[in-house]
C-alpha cells in the first residue's frame, strides 16, 4: 500500500503538469470544432468540406504524403539492405550521416532547397545555361518542390526502421531459403520481405505522419500557393481569424494521423496472420 | 551472398548524398558575398556570416529560445525522471494508461499544442506568452526524458537499490546515493536530445509568440518572408555546425547514439 503511494507522488507531478497544459486545451480545442450552437453537430466540418479549396488541400495532404512514403519505402529498402552489409567502421559513418540530419533545424535542411530550385537556384542556371530554357522558370512554390523537401525530410526515419528490421532478421533463414531452391527473388519476397514488414510499417507510419504535420516544407517550399493542413491551419488563424475553422482542421489532423497508425498496424497484424 | 549487390549499394549513396548534398549547398550558399541569394555564389566573403550577428530580432529571439530551451528541458527531467523511476520500479496499476498519457504529445501534432494553448491559456487565462511557450515545451520533452531514462533504468539490476535500502539507506538515499549515478549518462543524453528539440521546435511555438518574445527558428522565418538575402544561408550554416559540435561531444561523453 505504501509503496503505491510512493508510485503515485513520483507520478502525479507529470501526469498532472500533462493533463492541465496538454491535454485539456487540446480537448477544448477539438472540442469547439463539434459545437454547433451550443450542442453536438457536424455541421461545421459539412461547411469546412463544402468549400472546394479546402478539400483540395486536404486530398494534396493526404497526396504528397502517400507519395513520398512510397518513394521512401521503394528508395530506403535496398540502400538499407546495402547499409546493413557494409563493413563496421564504414558503417558507423553511414550510420551517422543517416541518423545526423534529424538532428539539424529543419529550416536548415529545408533552405537549400531554396537555393538549388529559387529563381537564381543551380537548376534555373544549369537550365539557362544549357540552353533547355530561355527564361528561369518557376520551381519553387510547386507540389514538387513540397515533395522533394518533405521525402528529403523524412526519408533518414525510414532507412533507420528498416535497417533495425533487416539488422534482427536471421541470417540462416535466407540461406536456408536458398539451398531449399528458392532464387533470389523469391527468398527476397517470400522471406526477407515478409519478415521485415514491421520496419516498414514503422517507417510508413513515420514517414507518412510526419508529412502531414510537416509546418516548415510546405511554409517554405509551397507557400500560399500549395497549402498543406498545416499552413491552412495557419492561414486560418493569422490570416481569417476562423477558429471554428481552425479547430475543424486540428480535427483532421488528428484523425488522419491516428486512422494511419492503426490502420498499418491492423495491415500488419492481417498479413502475419496469412503469413503463418 | 554476404556483400552488398551493386544495385543496391548504388542505391545506398544515392539516399545519401540526396540526404547529405543539401547540407553542402546551404554551406557554400553562406559563404556568399552576393546582395542577392544566388547558387553558385558569385562572389565569396564573410559578409553574410558576420551579419546575421547584428540582426536585433534574432540576437534578441537566440535568447527567448536558449531560456526556453533550457527551462523546458529542466522542467521535461524534473517531471519525467521520476515517471522513469516509479515506472521501473513499482508495480502501479493502470501504468499503461500512465505511459499512454505521456505519450501523447508525441502523438498529437504541436501546431494543435500551440493553438490550443494560445486559445485555451494565453488568451482565456491571460498565461504570459513566455510562460505559455515554456509550458507547451516542456509537455513536448516530457515523452523524450521518459523514454531515455526507462531505457537506462531497465538496463540496471533492480536489486542494488534493494541491496542499498537492506543495508540501511532511506529510499531517497538509495535513489540520489545508488540509482542516480548509474543512469547520469542516459539523464545527460536525455537533456541534449530535449534541448535540441526545443530549440528546433516550430509548430508549437508557431502561435505562442507576442511583442518581443519570438524564437529564432519563427524569426528565420518571419525573416524569408521580407528578404532574398544570404543571411539565412549564413545562419543555417552556423547552426549545422553547432549542433555537429553538440552531438559529437555528446556522443564521446555519454554516447548519444546509444539513446536515439
């Protein structure tokens, strides 16, 4: 009993700190976007979706960041096969440099996609130059822009999850793949793949949710041009001062990024189940 | 069989200088003596880098971001080192509802954080924007000092704090005199990665600024908007090199990568 106790007052600092600076105005903030004249309705998000921008920015959202979770997962899975077979002291190195980048501000990493896509960027030069085109066209502010920046982000969190999968996966099971007449490709989709799927569905997770809450690429990179949620959500607040709006957005910010983690967790769950 | 195929590894440096390349640009973009951000520079000085130190508003925003760099990663140990300890070593019921809780705002994204707290705080209870920016931090950092410190402390046998109490220490005693030595290590990685969060952070800090309290990173922000300068090449590249510095002596104290 007293030990409990002791449990508890080492908690309570935290979860109280937690629940009074987080979790309550959090709750009231999504909470306003369910309030419609003082009782429970939708009608706000029905308002929010009937006006045609936003359901754009919200498929865009979903869009790119599908899209570089793919490009992530098609281009970390062999490079992060490579890394796990490069000899230690280089490998430490790789390591590094992998694990580095999320360390760094991301408006750091973010810039020099300025530099290489703006008007005078090393693009519109070697485009210039090479007489491809006459005049510097308009690289940044467009959903590649956004694209490269975000898969450039978030592409050290899927090579790492890959690597730890591929790190714990046993060597003999692939030779055993082998001299049981498998090739090569099928040890790799019938074996390597199916084994290592839990790194890729922690890498996807990452990849995925950390672009759609992205505020820096898509501030920078898209501007008010390709609006993500994030900088809707931003537009919204400084620029409108539409909280109802505002709360709508926080609202499927949320959402998405909870659906996206318990639906790739119930995918991985259904394919072991197949898999046994 | 156990060497990397071609392909592969070609796909490997790919990833890499994709990763890496960025960094080099901003580098040679900061050594830049241009008026106006081109790349490749036209002309190479130190112009850019000795400006960005006269800048007002981010002499004045590197200190409202070390204040509460540091204020929340004191706040974000305080709480959650002893979460770390009651966790490891006491059977409390309902501890997952505990972890989950303490979780979430990893989970929850930090612009609905910010938002929330300006609505909900700053301007329902009139929070100053300073204390709401330490506030909203340090909720951030709580998951970081929680995790960290549980790794350590389920790395170190159970029994010597048992071992201490047996031998007549108070169990504050066996905690500061026995426990707290053995996870310095995973406490001080901890502080680093929670600072550099901090510092980095954004989202959270996105709403939560007012008339002289802003961070660096939204005044680097606030600063594209109006100039086409290089400063902000010559900046980043301080900032790279900073924390190249932190995480290398980190890394040879205390072995960061261990904690990552």
């Amino acid at each position: 009993m007293n030990r409990t106790r002791i449990a508890w007052g080492l908690l309570a600092p935290a979860l109280a700190f937690v629940s009074l600076f987080f979790l309550a105005p959090v709750l009231a903030l999504l909470a306003g976007a369910f309030k419609v004249e003082g009782a429970f309705g939708l009608a706000h998000f029905q308002a929010f979706f009937a006006e045609p921008l936003h359901a754009q920015v919200y498929w865009r959202t979903l869009r790119l960041a599908g899209l570089a979770t793919l490009v992530a997962a098609v281009v970390c899975y062999p490079a992060a096969m490579a890394l796990v077979k490069v000899p230690p002291p280089w490998r430490g190195l790789l390591t590094g440099l992998v694990i580095l980048p999320l360390m760094v501000s991301p408006i750091a990493r973010t810039y020099a996609w300025i530099v290489l896509l703006g008007r005078n960027g090393l693009a519109n030069s070697l485009l210039v130059q090479g007489g491809v085109i006459s005049e510097p066209m308009t690289l940044l502010f467009t959903e590649g822009a956004v694209f490269v920046g975000l898969l450039q982000l978030m592409m050290p969190l899927m090579l790492v999850s890959l690597v730890s999968a591929l790190e714990n996966l046993p060597p003999d099971v692939l030779n055993a793949a082998r001299t049981l007449g498998a090739n090569r490709w099928q040890a790799f989709f019938k074996v390597t793949l199916p084994l290592t799927q839990e790194g890729l569905i922690i890498g996807g997770t990452l990849v995925f949710t950390g672009c759609v809450t992205a505020y820096i690429t898509p501030a920078l990179l898209g501007g008010p041009k390709v609006l993500m949620l994030e900088t809707l959500l931003y537009q919204k607040v400084n620029v409108a001062g539409d909280t109802t709006a505002a709360s709508v957005i926080a609202v499927l910010l949320l959402a998405t990024t909870v659906a996206v983690n318990q639906g790739l967790r119930r995918v991985g769950r259904g394919s072991k189940r197949v898999a046994t | 069989m156990n060497r990397p195929s071609r392909a592969a590894l070609a796909m490997l440096v790919l990833a890499l200088l994709f990763l890496v390349g960025p960094f080099f640009v901003v580098f040679i973009a900061g050594f830049s003596a241009d008026e106006t951000l081109a790349f490749p520079p036209r002309s190479v000085g130190l112009r850019w880098l000795a400006h960005v130190f006269t800048v007002e508003s981010f002499q004045r925003s590197l200190g409202t971001s070390l204040v509460v760099g540091v204020g929340s990663t004191l706040g974000a140990l305080g709480l959650g080192v002893p979460v770390a300890y009651a966790l490891s070593r006491y059977a409390v019921p309902g501890r997952e509802w505990v972890r989950t809780l303490l979780t979430l705002p990893l989970v929850v994204p930090g612009i609905i954080v910010g938002l929330a707290l300006l609505n909900h705080m700053v301007l329902l209870y009139n929070l100053p924007v300073l204390a709401s920016l330490l506030v909203g931090h340090t909720a951030l950092l709580v998951p970081y000092a929680v995790r960290v410190v549980s790794a350590s402390l389920a790395n170190l046998r159970q029994d010597i704090d048992d071992a201490a109490i047996t031998l007549g220490a108070t169990r504050a005693q066996a905690f500061f005199k026995v426990v707290l030595p053995n996870i310095r290590g995973a406490i001080g990685a901890a502080a680093v990665l929670a600072f550099i969060t901090s510092f980095n952070q954004v989202p959270v800090s996105l709403f939560l600024t007012g008339p002289g309290v802003s961070t660096l990173p939204i005044e680097m922000m606030a600063y594209m908007e109006t100039s086409y300068d290089p400063s902000i090449a010559a900046l980043s590249t301080l900032l790279v090199l900073m924390t190249l510095a932190v995480v290398a002596a980190t890394e040879k104290l205390l072995g960061l990568s261990r904690y990552v």
